[in-house]
C-alpha cells in the first residue's frame, strides 16, 4: 500500500473515532434542574447525597460541562458522605494524554468549586493572616502538591507531565496569563489564591499588584515549602448572604459562566485545551 495513502486511511480512522461516534453530550433541561441554595451549606460542606440526579450539583454540571465542549469529564472530591468539601471536574483528554500522570488528577488543572469554611489562614499579600467570613468559590485551580516523597500518598508528588509545570512557565510578564489574570481580577471581581494552604496569599481587585504581578505569583509558589500541598486557584467568590439570595438554577446558571470566563486562563495551563466554549450552554 503506498504510504500516502497509508497515512489517509490513518487519518481517516483517526477522525472517524475522535469526531464520528462519539456520542453527543447533552445537559438536563433547565426546567428540569431541581438543585436549591439550601445545598450549599456553609458549615457542614456541599450536598450531594440522598438527592436525585437533577439535584445533585455533581451531576447537573458534569453533563453541563460535557454538553458545552462535546467531551468527557472526570469529577473528583474531597469529603464522604452527605456533605463534600470540595469538587473538582477533570477534562478527561488532558489527563489521558498525560505519559506517566494519566489516571492522576493532582496533574491537571481543573474546575472546582467549594465552601472554605476554614479561612483563618488566609492573608492578602504582605499582610499577616487574619480570619475573613466563609466563601462558596467557584472557578479553576492547578495544583502542586508535594515535592518530597510520600510513602502513604506517592499519587500526590510533583511530576514532570503535570499541568503545574505549565502554570509556571506562564506566569512571565506580558504574557497571555497575565493579561488574563488581570482581566479577572481587575475587571471581572475575581480572586486568587496562592501558597500553601496553610498561609495562602490572596489577591483581589483591591490589592491586586499595577506591576510585577507574575513575578509575585511566580515567587510565592516557588517559594513554598517543598513537604506542604501548594497550589494556585483563580475563582469568584460569593458570600452566604449571596447564595441565600439566589435561586438553585441562578446559581448553576453562576457556576457554569464562571467556567466559561476562567477558561481562556486554564487552557493556557493544560497540555490538551478545552475547545472553544459558546457564551451560552445549550440547555436541552
């Protein structure tokens, strides 16, 4: 057989697996989602047990998700039972494609939400830390987890396929994360969170640096202490007196376009991109 013709059949299989049959992702009607503000309790974590599956929040953004960018995705968590502390939803082809981290999900950067009810640690930048009221957060993080070994937990020391890697190389000064960072931050009221998470350093709109601000990121993470879980989030933050406020569907609808707006940062963090996302979700 030629092997022009060869690698057209190639090709071919290629496409005809990655695009033809696969199946289409679809979401739960919006009339159909039954998720209320209640399940964001802020003392006891985010409910997903003992509800349906057009109630749990897990479920309602996973399909969402996949609906939006035609691909699967992974959901991880931090908690058991009833309550959960933190979620995290995985583009499932970026961890695949990963040679030596692909069923590792510390390695890639991801969406996730959360209610931090533990903010004692949390300081903004050149300030000690001081206690701040609980948040829901929703948005993207990158992880580093720990640069030593750990017997009891290998999974979570740093590789050199993580998308962590890739965070660094683009915290330079003019670059396209930085020009993200700051549209978030300064024009869109979103937060970042850096550091150890037992002395996390915050920036918002108000303290956010006029100059420098990549290279402040960039020393704080590599500054951290090498046996402590390290990490970087850019997320918007909502109040418990926001989230009563709202109803269930305001505040998929609020999670989803966080999403959205924190894409174009991530995919510049991730070994394989999220395809463009539409500015609305088509809601079967």
């Amino acid at each position: 057989m030629p092997v022009g013709l060869a690698i057209a059949i190639g090709v071919w299989r290629w496409y005809d697996t990655r695009f033809m049959n696969r199946k289409r992702h679809v979401a739960f009607p919006r009339s159909a989602i039954r998720f209320q503000s209640e399940f964001l309790d802020f003392q006891k974590g985010i409910r997903v047990g003992h509800l349906d599956d057009n109630q749990r929040i897990t479920r309602i953004l996973k399909l969402a998700l996949e609906a939006r960018h035609q691909e699967e995705f992974v959901t991880e968590r931090f908690g058991r039972g009833v309550y959960w502390q933190w979620i995290g939803f995985v583009f499932r082809p970026n961890r695949a494609a990963k040679p030596v981290s692909s069923k590792i999900s510390f390695g890639c950067a991801k969406f996730f939400l959360t209610i931090d009810s533990e903010e004692t640690g949390v300081g903004t930048h050149g300030q000690d830390a001081t206690r701040v009221e609980p948040l829901f957060k929703c948005g993207f993080s990158v992880e580093r987890g720990l640069l030593t070994t750990s017997e009891r937990f290998p999974q979570i020391q740093l590789q050199d396929d993580w998308d962590w890697h890739r965070l660094l190389a683009g915290l330079t000064s003019g670059s396209p994360l930085e020009k993200e960072l700051r549209r978030l931050v300064a024009r869109e009221g979103f937060s970042i969170d850096v550091g150890n998470w037992d002395g996390r350093n915050r920036f918002t709109r108000k303290n956010l640096p006029k100059a420098n601000l990549t290279s402040t990121l960039k020393g704080i993470l590599t500054q951290a202490p090498p046996d402590i879980w390290t990490g970087f989030q850019v997320y918007y933050p909502m109040s418990e007196k926001e989230v009563r406020a709202a109803t269930g569907l305001d505040l998929v609808e609020s999670m989803m376009a966080v999403f959205g707006e924190t894409t174009r940062a991530m995919n510049l963090c991730m070994q394989v991109p999220l395809e463009n996302s539409p500015d609305e979700i088509e809601w079967e």
